[in-house]
C-alpha cells in the first residue's frame, strides 16, 4: 500500500484540492477531556468560535465532570458534543437523567457509544438497546452521534458492525432523527477509503466525519493506538516505506489529503469532514487547524447534522 505524503501534489485540481483540504480543517471538529476545557483559560483563543469539541465521559469521571465541561463550552461560544457510554449507565433512570440534565442546559447533540468498559452496569450493553428503549425520543436533541470503526473492532466482525449501522440509519429515519457518523481515529486513507466504499447505500445521506490523530510524537500515539484497539493500524503504518520520518513526529496533513483527493474523484461521497483526537495535547492540534484552514468564518454551528428526516 502506498504511503501517502503530506507534501505530495493534488495534480491539476490545485486549487479546488486546496480549498477542499482548507475547509475539511477549518470545520474539523475536535476532542476534549472536562479537564482540558475547564483549565485551559485561552480555549477560546484556541478554538475558533462555534467549534464542536466532543466531551468524553471517562470511565474514572464522573457525569458531573462531562456536564460541567459542557456548559462551560455554550458559555464561550462552543458547540459541545458529550459522549453518552450507556454501558456505565447502572439503570434507565441514570441515563434518562443524564440526558435530562444535559436537555435542560440546552446541550442539543451527543455521541451515543457503548464505552471502553467491558462491564454493563445496568441494563444497556450496547447503544441499539438505547434505541430501543425510546429514552431519546422523550428529549429534545438537535442531533444524535454514533461510532464507526473502519480499522475493524475486536468484539464484532465488518459485516455486523455495518448492520448495526444499518439499524441505527433506519431508526434515524423513522423518529426524523438528525444522524452522522464519526469514526475511531485511524491512520491510513486506505483504510478508511475501502470502508467507506464497503458501506454501499447503507448510510444513504448520513454524514460521515472521520477521526484521525492530531499532530504528536510517534512514540505518545502508538500508546494511545494500542489502548483503542487501533494498534494494528499504527504498525502497518511505521512498516512502510519511508515511515523513519514518522519516528520523529506524526501530522494528519498526507491524510487529509489523500481523503481530499477521494472526494474530488467521488463527489457522491458521504464523507463530510474530520475529527481530531488531540493526543499531542489541545494547543498543538488547535494550531495545526489554524495553520491549515486559510481565513475563518464563523459559520460553524451547521456542522455534524444530516438531511435525514
């Protein structure tokens, strides 16, 4: 497989392949720990106004850290996504209040997953019994997030992880619920081509927002790679021909290019922007998107929605 370089040429296309990779970066959206956003006194020098910046719920944390976080975000102009693990949900009533709490400080979006746990607390092992349960529809949620993995996943072949997509596409549909997809973070183009391609007209018009790491050294993202089940990924990468430069320091830059050369040969593309996971600390990736995203406008809040009705 072919090493995509972050100094590689877009051919005759440059400048629709630069406004495309300039756009991808200025609406990328970005995660943060509550800590991260509550400490850090210069985020809203950082961010431009309006980012989306998903909010994990650690499995150590509490929700009060999630909800905390994400009103601190509203309050400076941010557009705060929590992650919603409903396998640390210990009953119905833990989560309905959850979503409750968040519904009243007027948090309109979330990223629905299963959680890193391995343990279910209560009764919710994965996010289709959320679905099923009908707690959503009681709220009053802009739009609902969920998770993709196109490195694979070790609990679930393709092929089921698709058909759960499929389930959650088709459920979208029916409560005209606003759906898109944001992936795992992975580091080949490929990877994430061939998935994409492997969806078919599964998703039909459901947005597709792909992780990636953030600009960091090599060294802190295999840790991180290994410890989300992306390792495999991260060593076929260092294998490649003319990875020694990588030993040095990671950037998405041959990445995002070689997804901005997929989209202008597939225009009919579901892929609608990226997701930065900051590994190489909160700073480092606001300044890449910075750096790379030419002039800003602020006209970020019509990011992570979808047409489906």
């Amino acid at each position: 497989m072919k090493l995509v370089s972050d100094k590689q040429p877009f051919s005759s296309r440059d400048a629709e392949a630069t406004a495309r990779f300039q756009s991808l970066v200025r609406w990328a959206s970005i995660e943060a720990t509550p800590r991260q956003i509550l400490t850090q006194e210069q985020l809203p020098d950082l961010l431009p106004r309006g980012t989306c910046v998903y909010v994990p719920f650690l499995p150590k944390g509490q929700f009060s850290d999630t909800l905390h976080a994400c009103r601190h975000l509203l309050e400076i102009g941010m557009q705060p996504i929590p992650h919603v693990p409903v396998r640390m949900a210990q009953s119905s009533g833990q989560l309905r209040d959850w979503l409750s709490q968040m519904d009243e400080i007027r948090v309109d979006r979330l990223l629905l997953i299963a959680g890193d746990s391995d343990a279910v607390a209560g009764p919710f092992p994965d996010t289709l019994a959320v679905l099923e349960s009908g707690l959503l529809a009681q709220f009053r949620f802009h739009g609902i997030g969920v998770a993709a993995h196109p490195d694979g996943h070790p609990m679930a072949d393709r092929a089921t992880l698709i058909q759960a997509l499929s389930i959650k596409r088709e459920y979208a549909r029916t409560t005209s619920t606003r759906l898109w997809v944001v992936t795992q973070f992975t580091f080949d183009a490929e990877v994430v081509i061939d998935w994409l391609q492997s969806l078919g007209n599964i998703l039909e018009e459901v947005p597709v927002y792909i992780g990636m790491a953030g600009p960091t050294r090599v060294k802190t993202l295999m840790a991180y790679a290994a410890q989300c089940g992306v390792g495999a990924s991260a060593r076929l990468m260092l294998r490649r021909p003319g990875s020694t430069r990588l030993l040095r320091a990671w950037t998405p830059d041959g990445m995002v290019r070689a997804l901005v050369r997929y989209c202008l040969d597939n225009p009919d593309t579901l892929l609608r922007g990226i997701h930065l996971f900051p590994f190489g600390g909160l700073r480092q990736s606001a300044q890449w998107i910075k750096e790379h995203s030419g002039s800003l406008e602020d006209q970020r809040g019509q990011l992570h929605e979808s047409s489906v009705q």
